[in-house]
C-alpha cells in the first residue's frame, strides 16, 4: 500500500520508529473506502502500478500527497498536488490548507506553501506527531495551479 509505504519509507528522517508505527497502526484497504465516496482520490500509475496518491476535501483541505518510497523526485507529488488544486479551484475554493509531516515542509513551500503554525497531533494515546499548518491563497479566477513538470 502506498500510503504506508510511503511513510515508513520518507519519514523516518523526521519521525521516530514509535511515531511511524502509531501513524501507519490500524490501517487497512477499508479505511479508504469513506474518503473514495465523500472526497477527492486521486491516483498516479507508473507501469500500471499505483505509485501516488492525493486526497481533497473540497471545503479547502488538501488531506493527503503521498509518493511511493521507490519513486521520489520524478513529479509525481507535484502532479497530484497540482491535480488536487485544480479540483479544489474549480470548486471556488481560494484557500487551500494542510498539515503536512515535517519531511514534507520544502515540497509545500516550493509549491508556495507558507507555515501558519507548528503543531503536534496525538497519534495514540501518549504518541505525539510534530507537523507544520501550511496554507496557500488563490486569487480566484485569476490564478491558475501550476502545471507539473513533464
């Protein structure tokens, strides 16, 4: 699962093997079910395998961009994220927000992302997270997501 993948693969240079295990702990294939029906899922495929995926709430909340731990760096992030705020703009939202993991802060602030706070979230009881708020405006209709890189 990609999801998972993705987090014990790029977060363990910010988060402890405690943090990952409460992060990743009780997921399953049916914990996806809920978002796919009431929000936007999208997925990337590479040679017919999915190797991304994003997730929109269309009241402003971009809710998750993960990458496949064996795919970094090849646009593929980019293009889910520009592809979840094309969604998001098309749906009138001029504000978007995020909490994005801490391995993940210069990805969003390269988007243009900007922190709005630090926070910590308790994964399982006793188990904190550390994550940046980030949020970015649209002058809507004026602006146009960016176009991921080919």
């Amino acid at each position: 699962m990609v999801h998972m993948a993705a987090i014990r693969g790029l977060c363990s240079t910010h988060y402890s093997a405690a943090e990952i295990d409460a992060w990743c702990g009780g997921r399953n294939p049916s914990s996806y079910l809920s978002p796919i029906r009431e929000k936007v899922v999208l997925v990337a495929e590479v040679d017919a395998r999915i190797r991304g995926f994003g997730q929109l709430d269309l009241k402003g909340v971009i809710e998750a961009v993960y990458v496949h731990p064996d795919h970094p760096r090849q646009g593929i992030g980019t293009a889910l994220l520009c592809a979840l705020e094309a969604c998001a703009l098309r749906s009138g939202c001029a504000v978007l927000r995020l909490d994005s993991s801490l391995n993940a802060v210069g990805f969003y602030t390269a988007a243009g992302y900007r922190t709005v706070e630090r926070c910590k979230h308790e994964i399982r009881p006793g188990v904190f997270i550390s994550y940046e708020r980030m949020e970015r405006e649209f002058a809507l209709p004026i602006d146009e997501p960016r176009k991921p890189r080919s």
